[in-house]
C-alpha cells in the first residue's frame, strides 16, 4: 500500500483489509497552449442584456416613471386572443399554475427610442386623450331626414298652449279637433273622415284615443267629456262635472282622466253610471298635462301653477310634488324604457327638460332647451325622445337619453309646435302648430332592424287637405 494518506474515509477495522492496487497508466504528453482569454463555449446563445432591450417587453421588472398598467387594454385584447375569453388572469410569480401564462407575457411597452408609429399612440393612450384604452372607430351618427315627408292642411287649428288637439290610435288613425269639428285621417289609405260636429256653442279643446284605438274621448269648451264610436262615428256618452272647459286627457287600461281649467282633475269610470267617480284636488291653476304610466300606477300632471304632481289610484292628495320649474307644464311623457322614469317641461320663462325618479322622488337631470317646451314623448323603440318647442325657434328636437345628446334639430313650422303624437310603429312623429298645417317626420328606427332612418320625401303627395 502507498505510503501516503488514503483519500477514503474508512471505518478502522476496514483500513488495514482493504488494499488499493496502483495501476499506472502513460499518457502522451501533450504540449501546453495558450487559450484567448475568458472565452465561453456552449451549446446556447445568451444575449448580452445591456443591448437586448428587453424592458420593452416587461421581461425586466425595472422601475420606470411612467405609470403602471398603461398597457392593460392591449394585455387584455391580447390574452383574450390567445386563450380565450375564459382566460384567468395572471397571478403574480410563484402563486399561478405551472400553465398560466407569466404576468409579463403580451405587456408590451413603447420603445420611446424608437422613432413612434401612428399606430402606437392609440395602443399607448398617449394620443393627448389620457385614455388607455384601445380606441374603438367612432360610431357613425344616425340620419334623421331634416324635411317633413308629407304636409296636411289643418284649417283652424287653434294656437293655444293649453289645448290637446292631436292623437295617433293603435289603429293607425290620426284624430285633429279643428274649431268646433273632429277628423279622422286613416294614415294607411290617406281617407279623411268627418267624427262630429259641435256646433256654434261648442267647441274641442282636447281628443284622446283609447288604447285599443277603437274609442275616441273628446274634450270640450263647456266641460264636457264626449266618448265616441270611431268605426260608426256615433256618440255613446257624455260625462259632465268640469265647470270650464277640459283641456287635456289621458287613458289607463279602464279609466279617463280629464284636467280642465277650474283646476281639478276627474277620473271617470266607463262601467258606472256616474259623471265621475273621484276629483283630484292639488293644483292651483289650470290643468295643462296629463299621463298615465305605462304600468297604469301613477297618473302625472302639470299645470299653469309651474307644479308637476304625481298621484296614485288611490289616493285622492297627490303623493310627490315638483316644484323646480318655473313656468307653466304641459309636456309630459313617461319612459318605456325605464320604470319610475318621467320627463317634463316647462313654458317659456323655464325651457328645462327635466328628468325625475318617482321611486326616490329625486331630479335626475336638467337641460335647457332655449325654447319653450310643449310636449314631450319617449320613443319605444330606442331610448330616445322628442320634443317640440314654441317661442322663440318653434323647433323639434331629438335627445338620446340618458346622455342627453342631441340626435337632430328640425325646423318647418313657422309658429309654436303645440301638438305632438307618435305612430303607432313608433317610427314617425306628426306635429301640429297655429301655421294650420300638420307635418311628418321619420325620425325613430324600427324596433327589430335599428337602421339609419331613410328619407321618405319621395314619396310626398305635396300639400293636402284633411278636410
């Protein structure tokens, strides 16, 4: 054994058993040579990091001045792209599954040394916007024909804020209260017809159809409330009560309300014998606006005294009042769209839109018009409205809600837009103003192919008459 020291740390008892057998081996020798300095083989390529640029990337966790997730929209687009939209969002390192991509992956950064694409300032949010989210292309605004497609001739139509003299049925039947006088203009075969006359001692004041579009209340000069047979124009009852005359009417599923200028408000009920069967008692001047909700829970009204009161069926005291406009109420119309929602506008010293919550009693919004409002009306197809004005533009106008934008300003009549109604498609709106003439406009989309609006004036007859 070799004298030196084994290099094997044995137990004792083994150390002198056990025997190690040195074998020599001879080996060439070979020649020492100079090797270049620091030189590294190997079977991989590691970049140099100082020249990769990888912070554009997010691989290098660096603090940066710019803010953090600036570049979230495009992480997201991204990772939506690749692994679905069920994707989990990355967790930081060392909690994820061994599957779930790193939180750098697609966090791609501007290389502000670069020189900058057209493109990157959109991704970037850095296109003066302060907005970092992906830009979508700007929605293209809806058409709405600015001429009225067809005009009739209204001989006496009174110019007078107070009257409703106006309506559209369900059966696509226009009735006009002109003078002392009732028409019918069926707008599917144009064929104008003659409901009643009043005669010298009377006259209408307001005309409202039923919802089934089959019966026709008609408002007078004396106070009366006259309920007439449109398909045999024959009348089948009066109801008195009011002791002036009855400006404004509205229908729920079975009952009528009348607002009259004495100030009170009348339900009337069809199946009882009786004039009424309820007075409502709250405003101080006359009654200018009425609707009933779609759900026939709240009846709202509007009146000279610059008051919009809400009532329930049953109560007599009205249950919500507004007081915030400043002058008289007449428009009035009720969201189809939104349950609780009322909209309403005020005269000439107000010319505010304004937009209440009648669950929390609350003012949504507010918007000044710059003209007198005269009726208001929601559009079931789309959440918009319209809206027609007086002194000083007499314009119409259309609004999205709730952003209040504008869709279009139409302008044709040459006095105050009084009377307002709505076909029964809820595509086109007719106007009535003291001018003696009545307009129609396609400004609503249909409800099932929301499509720009086409103009229709290719199909005007010209001026008629409708009676």
């Amino acid at each position: 054994m070799d004298s030196r020291k084994s290099s094997l740390n044995l137990p004792a008892g083994m150390q002198s058993s056990l025997r190690l057998n040195t074998i020599s081996t001879h080996f060439p020798s070979i020649p020492k040579t100079t090797s270049p300095s620091k030189t590294t083989y190997s079977d991989r390529f590691i970049p140099l990091r100082s020249s990769s640029r990888l912070q554009n990337f997010a691989l290098v966790e660096k603090s940066s001045p710019v803010k953090e997730g600036g570049n979230e929209a495009y992480s997201r687009l991204l990772r939506t792209e690749l692994f679905g939209a069920d994707s989990v969002p990355c967790s930081p390192a060392g909690q994820g599954s061994p599957m779930s991509p790193s939180k750098n992956l697609f966090r791609f950064k501007a290389d502000h040394s670069a020189p900058n694409s057209p493109l990157s300032a959109v991704i970037t949010g850095q296109d003066g916007s302060g907005s970092a989210e992906v830009l979508m292309p700007p929605k293209v605004p809806r058409k709405v024909p600015k001429t009225a497609y067809k005009v009739l001739d209204a001989p006496s139509l009174q110019d007078d804020f107070y009257l409703n003299l106006v309506d559209w049925s369900s059966q696509n039947v226009l009735a006009v209260g002109l003078g002392t006088c009732v028409y019918l203009w069926n707008a599917s075969t144009s064929k104008v017809t003659k409901l009643c006359d009043l005669g010298n001692r009377d006259g209408v004041c307001a005309v409202q159809w039923t919802r089934e579009g089959s019966y026709l209340a008609v408002g007078t000069y004396l106070g009366d409330v006259q309920i007439w047979d449109s398909s045999r124009c024959k009348q089948i009852r009066t109801m008195g009560g009011h002791q002036t005359r009855t400006g404004v009417l509205a229908w729920s599923s079975c009952m009528l309300a009348s607002g009259s200028r004495d100030k009170h408000i009348l339900q009337h009920d069809l199946r009882v014998s009786k004039d009424y069967v309820s007075k409502l008692v709250g405003h101080r001047s006359e009654v200018c606006g009425l609707k009933w909700s779609h759900d026939d829970r709240e009846l709202a009204s509007g009146g000279n005294d610059n008051q919009l009161l809400v009532w329930n069926q049953h109560s007599q005291q009205p249950v919500i009042k507004f007081t915030e406009h400043t002058a008289a109420i007449k428009a009035i119309a009720w969201s189809p769209h939104q349950s609780g929602l009322l909209a309403s506008g005020g005269g000439t010293a107000d010319r505010c839109i304004r937009f209440w919550n009648t669950t929390n009693r609350n003012m949504l919004k507010c918007v000044d018009t710059g003209s007198q409002v005269c009726n208001l009306a929601w559009c079931k197809n789309v959440n918009e409205l319209v809206s027609t004005h007086g002194y000083s533009q007499n314009q119409i106008m259309i609004w999205k809600y709730p952003s209040l934008g504008k869709v279009a300003t139409l302008t044709g009549h040459t006095l105050r837009v009084l009377y307002l109604a709505i076909s029964p498609d809820g595509q086109t709106i007719v106007t009535g103003a003291g001018d003696e003439t009545l307009r129609f406009w396609n400004v609503f989309p249909s409800a099932k192919t929301p499509v720009p609006v086409r103009d229709s004036g290719v199909w005007s007859l010209g001026r008629t008459h409708i009676r």
